[in-house]
C-alpha cells in the first residue's frame, strides 16, 4: 500500500473505539460495538451490524468509500481473471513472467490490503480470513512471492491465531533464500497443480515452541526481515502469557484444596499440562528478549511507534534513503500487526518497561 495512504488509514484510526481485545468468530456490530452483527454488509461482506438503523448510519459515517473501493477491486479482480483462464492452468508458480499475469497480482494485491483496512474496524475472522486468501493467492501464482506479500503473511496469520502456521510459513522463506532462478527451480514443484485456497507451505504441530534461529543454523536475527522479528516476537509473547496463565490456573486449583499432599503435587500438575521437553520457560523469555533487542537494532523506530505512533503518523517523513526506509517498515507493521502485538496480555507493560510510557523518537 502506498506510504500516504498508510498514514491517512492509521490517523483514522486514531479515532476509532479502544483496541477490541481479539476478533470474534461471531462479529459486533461496525457501528455501536456492543451488540453482535446479524446482518453483513451485501456488497463488500466485510461489515456487521445488528439493526438496520446502524447499518444506514454506518454507510453515511464512512462505510460508504470503503465498501465501494472493495467492490470495485473484487470486480476489477474477476474482470482480470477472464482472459487468464490458461494461465491458471499452465503457469501457476510462475506468474510475474507476464505482463498481464503481473497486473492481475498487483490486483490481488491491492484487494488484500482493503481487506486489511477492513479487517482492522470489523475485528473479524471472517474479513482476515479474506485478506489472507488473496496473499496466499499471488505467492501460490508466484513462486518466488512478492516481498511486499511476503512479510505480511505472517502477521495475517497471526491474527487469525494460526501461530504454527505463522513460524511454518517464516522458516520455509528462511530456508528458500537463494537466487531468483534457484528458488524459482526448487519451488515450483510445490506450486504446480494447486488449486484456489491452497495451503503449499510445511505444516509441524507446535512448532511455534522451538528457537527459529536452531531451526535456520545459516540464519540470525541480523538477517531476518524485520516483519518476521516482529512476528516471531508476538509468537513468544503469546507462548509466556498462555504457560502464565496455566500456572496460574494451577495455583488456583490447588490453593483452594487443604492438605499438604495437595501442595506436594503442585509441581507435578504444572509438568503435566505444561511440556517440559517442549516449552523451556525461560528460554522463551530470553528469545522474547533477544527479539525486542534485534528489532530495535535494525529499525529503532518500529517498537517506539508502537507505544506512541503521534511522531510517525503527524511528521514529514523522509522520501528518500535508509530513514525513509526504516519508516515505511515502522508503518507497515502499525498497519498489519500493532494491534495483535497490544492484545497480548502483557505485551505493552514489556514495551514500556524497555521504552517508557510514551516514547519519543526522531522519523
């Protein structure tokens, strides 16, 4: 998405109601955010609500621009397709050879991040659920994936809860990196007759729970797109808060019981729910750590803006040079994952605690 169009978003948002604590397999409604949507929006499907003088104030609010964008782009995606259909058939892994298989992914793209906007006032499944079908679309149309795709599958995933899905999907690139041509060659294998909605990548149970950087020995987190630092960072931190909370539960249980016996056994209760071979308590801390310390090396803005995004969204930002890269990166993970990182119970005390209440920095 253009860097203008970034900021213009996220000032909107500046204005919305508080963060919604997660997104709901049944959705609120997009204009009183206290009652469950029964009705969807019939043109973009991306907005709920619960009456139908909601749904008109909604639609005269705002709704309105959005939800003629989105049909326009899903039009614009379906005309495209058209004259493609043999394409789809004999040149799937290999679509940014053509000139208007390219178009078609810019397209693709372009419908993926209107969902995002969306996804990001509706607090859904349903509206991310789409925007990660149009990514997985154009990296499974393309081989070698588009970056700007690339680095934000992950964070769509992750707000979706697909965590392991989210690690799989990282280490997989992690592991491809070679030239063009060589990862061209060694993943079109995995492309070829795949259909629409197709899941192409490695899938490991609980994968989520090892050390990404022992799973990549020829990587480091010097050498690891940003976006994915971030990513693995919301994974760790939702890892603590889940063995947290079932210590904590533990505790509960058998605090409430008398009897010395019951206090012998604590220990062992917590081994049985928590996997000791598996989840190392504090290695998961120190990655979490080792995280916050390699994000904020490579891009000193992105964590900072997080906590406090007024000097990234009110500033002139650079157009040029390795500022101005470092602020499109600190914009796109505002965009896609600022706010899956806040819900995390904890994960903002963590921030503050390294970077203060309300953190300044220069764009």
């Amino acid at each position: 998405m253009d860097t203008r169009n970034v900021v213009r978003f996220l000032r909107s948002l500046q204005n919305d109601p508080p963060f919604y604590e997660d997104c709901y397999e049944v959705p609120v409604c997009a204009a009183c955010h206290n009652r469950p949507g029964v009705a969807c929006c019939s043109h973009c499907q991306t907005a709920w609500y619960c009456s139908r003088h909601c749904r008109k104030a909604h639609y005269n609010k705002g709704h309105k621009q959005i939800c003629c964008v989105i049909v326009e782009a899903q039009n614009r995606v379906n005309r495209m397709a058209i004259p493609l259909r043999r394409l789809f058939e004999t040149q799937v892994g290999n679509f940014i050879s053509f000139r208007e298989t390219r178009a078609y992914l810019e397209a693709c793209c372009d419908l993926m991040d209107l969902y995002v906007q969306a996804a990001q006032t509706a607090a859904s499944n349903d509206v991310w659920e789409k925007a990660l079908f149009y990514a997985l679309e154009v990296q499974r149309l393309e081989a070698t994936g588009l970056v700007e795709v690339r680095s934000v599958n992950p964070f769509l995933l992750l707000n979706l809860h697909r965590d392991d899905d989210a690690f799989n999907f990282m280490r997989y690139w992690m592991k491809s990196q070679g030239t063009l041509e060589e990862t061209r060659d060694s993943l079109l294998p995995f492309h070829e007759g795949t259909q629409k909605g197709d899941w192409i990548y490695p899938r490991e149970p609980k994968c989520r729970f090892l050390n990404f950087f022992e799973t990549c020995p020829d990587r480091n987190d010097r050498n690891v797109p940003v976006e994915f630092l971030v990513a693995l960072l919301i994974i760790k931190c939702r890892i603590l808060v889940a063995i947290g909370a079932t210590c904590k539960s533990a505790n509960l249980a058998l605090g409430s019981v008398n009897g010395q016996r019951i206090h012998e056994v604590h220990s062992t209760v917590t081994e049985m729910v928590i996997d000791g071979e598996l989840v190392n308590i504090e290695s998961q801390r120190q990655q979490a750590d080792q995280l916050v310390d390699a994000i904020h090396r490579e891009n000193a803005i992105i964590l900072p803006a997080i906590l406090n995004p007024a000097p990234l969204l009110n500033s002139e930002l650079p157009q040029s040079g390795a500022r101005a890269a470092q602020c499109e990166e600190a914009l796109n993970v505002l965009m896609y994952c600022a706010r899956c990182l806040l819900r995390v119970s904890g994960a903002k005390e963590m921030l503050e605690r390294r970077f203060g209440h309300n953190p300044s920095y220069s764009v």
